[in-house]
C-alpha cells in the first residue's frame, strides 16, 4: 500500500493563529467521520503567518475524493475560512 501525502502551504495572520489552532481539533474530527481514507494531519507553522498541512491519505483516489468536497462540515469550513491565501498545494508518496 502506497500512503499518499498532501502538503499545503498557507498564510494565516498571526493574531489569527490561536483561532486556527482552536478549530483545529473540528476540523480534523470532520474529516475522520467524513473522509474515506484519511489517516491523520500534521500542522507546522513556519513563519509567523505561514503554515503548512501534511494530511496523510490511504490513496490518491481518497486524497481527490477529499478535495471534491471542500469545506462540507461545520468543522473543516471554519479551518478552511480562516486561511487568508492559499500558497501551494503539493500531492507526493511516502516511499
């Protein structure tokens, strides 16, 4: 089984960032009850307003799945709401 990782980079401004961290937890128990194939999320934070997500996935296929529904659930809509600019988005395998 190849594990497929998402990395996405994003901007947050920092006296947003205990906001961030507070939806956290939400937004990732969305994605358990509504995302086949989700494994788990890291979050670094980088800079003071920058950010990057490390979600890991069981297939790509889940990994599109995911991405085909967006900010569905309460939980992943106010992480998602509170990124002020979406910086890259990369899909690579853990080997």
């Amino acid at each position: 089984m190849t594990t497929t990782v998402e990395l996405t980079r994003f901007r947050v401004s920092p006296e947003r960032a205990g906001d961030l961290l507070a939806v956290r937890p939400g937004m990732i128990a969305d994605f358990q009850a509504d995302r086949a194939g989700f494994l788990g999320a890291k979050l670094v934070r980088v800079s003071p307003d920058e950010w990057l997500d490390i979600v890991e996935w069981r297939s790509g296929a889940d990994f599109a799945a995911s991405r085909a529904k967006g900010g569905n659930l309460p939980g992943i809509r106010a992480f998602f709401d509170l990124i002020d600019e979406l910086v890259s988005t990369e899909e690579g395998t853990l080997s």
